[in-house]
C-alpha cells in the first residue's frame, strides 16, 4: 500500500520526483519479469533481467545527485537494449516492442518538467519518432529472422500477455499524471481569472458571474447587494503614494472579508467593493454598519503614519421587476446619496 500511495502521490512540476517513480515503476516492471524468466526457465534473459533491476537500482544515485538528464538517457538507453535482446531471442510474439510505446507518454511529460524546472532536455517529437523507428526496425528484423530461443506457444501468449498489461498500466499511469495537471492548472487559472492581484479576494467578472447566477438559479428575490466606497481615496495616494493606497485597499478588502461572514465579497474597481448577502439570513442595514464601524476604528498604520479611513456605503434590496444592471445601479445611487449626506454612512 505505501508503494501505491508514493507512486500516485503526483509531483508535476518536480522531475527528480517523477524520475524517483519512474525508477521504481521500472524496478517493479522487471522484478514481475524475472519471476516468469524463472518459473519458465529462459537462463538469458534471467540473467540480463537481473542485471537491469541492478541497474536500475544502481542509477537512483544520479536522480538524488540530480543528473536527470543523464538518467533518462541511460534509461530509456537500456529499455531500447532490453527490447531489442528480449525481441532477438523470443521474437516478435513475446510483445516486446511495446516499451517503446510506454516511453512515448513519459517523453513528453518529462520534457514539461523538465523546462518548468530550466534543465536542459530533448525534443519530445524527435525521441518518439526515433523510439518509433527503433521499434519498427527490430520488429521488422525479427518478422524475417527466426528468434534465437524457441519456445511453446504457451509461454509466448502469456508473456506477450504480460507486457500488454505492462505498455497499458504504464500509459495509463502517465495518462493519469497528465489528467492531474491539467485539473491543477485549470483551478489555477480559473482562481487568477476571478481574483483581483492586489487585494486576493473577487474581481469584477467573480462579482458580476455570482450577481448573474442568482438571476438564472432564481435566488435574487431574498438578497441584497452593497457598494462600498473608500472616501477620499485620492488623499492616501497624493500624500503617501500609490504604495500607500495599495496598502489601504488591501486593509479594507481584509475587514470587509472578516466581517462579512457568509456574503459574497470582490472589488468592484478602484476603490470601490461590492457585497452580495442573502436575507432573512444577514440584515444587510445592520451588517453594512458593522463593516463602516470596523474600517473607522481600525487605525491605518502606514510608515509609522496612522491614518484613518471612512467609508461609505449604498445598499440595495432586490425589488421586483430589476435587472442585473437597474440592481447594481440602485445600489451606486445609494452610495452616491451616502456621498452627498456627508460621507461615512450607511444608506439602504
């Protein structure tokens, strides 16, 4: 079982750690082998099957020594070599020409990783073609050349039964591996498309996506939004510096986040953030107060410079007959009539 959760435990980014199950994949591969060279008695490749595993254990010095590259070479060097001897001495039938095929996957594969981590590699599409053409060239050899071992039927089918299983659990593995990365790289890029670089909470495409969404799931007759705006927000910038009201807009987003417990929280632009609650759940009057109390307290501390901020804050209740749009747009006519009343308030 440690054995199966280290070998689906997927490093994607990391070589050396794709090399260390690589290695034991192919250490386990030939260990399965060697059992059936035994139990048939085929002495050649018993040998040469030994030496591989060997080998192979010999080599996991140069993936901790981190000379990957010299390790895939030697390794895919000697899978050609074991091919090409298993294919000489029991022929075509035996099915070892499909370790070229299990290599095709792990080339490419290798080749990302390899690239993410800036170590120098090989052409994905020339290594194929060249195991392709190795491949080929020995089956083609052995269909006009008698094998060197002649053995029963029997024995060929299962072990040509044998490395089918190994060319498919291999693939598969790799399939799998590729399967991950891309389910990796999607969340990735799905969470940087809706989050806002500066502040790490929702942009306005996550904002507008979720207003959008309660319309077509019929949820928008018991929520409410809030548009929140930092007064006088140029000050911070004109007196301290963009950095300064960096630092302001990330304060803000935090305590709008912690204090907003269950409602929907992105940047709207600039200074402005829009809040997304539901009712009879949250009281949008009471909890929009609680959010203007919180950033007026909080003292701003900015190159030993404390700073107070105020907000000011334009509520909308759904009503019926609203687009997403007339919503939204209730909600900035809230905040602008909080604007106009003296800043620092709560308008619903």
């Amino acid at each position: 079982m440690r054995i199966i959760r280290f070998l689906m435990d997927y490093y994607l980014d990391d070589p050396y750690q794709i090399a260390r199950r690589e290695n034991l994949v192919i250490v386990l591969a030939h260990f399965f082998l060697l059992i059936f060279f035994l139990v048939f008695n085929i002495p050649v490749l018993i040998y040469f099957d030994v030496f591989s595993i060997i080998f192979y254990i010999a080599m996991r010095a140069l993936i901790e020594t981190r000379k990957i590259l010299l390790y895939e070479i030697l390794t895919y060097s000697q899978v050609l070599v074991f091919m090409t001897i298993g294919s000489v001495f029991l022929g075509n039938r035996a099915g070892f020409f499909f370790y070229t095929m299990i290599l095709m996957p792990l080339t490419f594969f290798l080749n990302y990783a390899f690239r993410r981590d800036n170590i120098r590699s090989f052409h994905p599409i020339s290594v194929s073609l060249g195991l392709l053409v190795i491949g080929l060239a020995v089956s083609s050899y052995m269909d006009v050349h008698k094998p060197i071992i002649k053995e029963v039927s029997i024995v060929l089918i299962l072990l040509y039964s044998l490395n089918v299983i190994f060319a498919f659990i291999g693939i598969a593995y790799y399939m799998m591996m590729f399967l991950e990365m891309t389910k990796k790289y999607e969340g990735i890029w799905a969470s940087r498309a809706e989050t806002d670089n500066l502040t790490r909470i929702g942009n306005r495409y996550f904002l507008d996506t979720k207003i959008h969404n309660l319309f077509e799931n019929n949820e928008v007759e018991k929520s409410w939004i809030a548009m929140l705006d930092i007064d006088d927000f140029k000050k911070f910038n004109d007196t301290y510096g963009h950095d300064c009201g960096d630092y302001v807009l990330r304060r803000v987003s935090y305590i709008i986040k912690e204090t907003c417990h269950g409602c929907t929280v992105g940047r709207w632009g600039g200074e402005e953030f829009l809040i997304i609650g539901s009712e009879p759940e949250d009281d949008p009057k009471k909890i929009m107060e609680t959010v203007r109390n919180n950033i007026y307290k909080e003292n701003f501390i900015y190159e030993k410079q404390i700073m107070h901020v105020t907000v000011t804050i334009g509520a909308a209740r759904y009503e019926d007959g609203d687009t997403v749009e007339s919503w939204i747009k209730m909600a900035d006519s809230k905040n602008y009539e909080g604007k106009n009343q003296g800043k620092n308030c709560v308008i619903l």
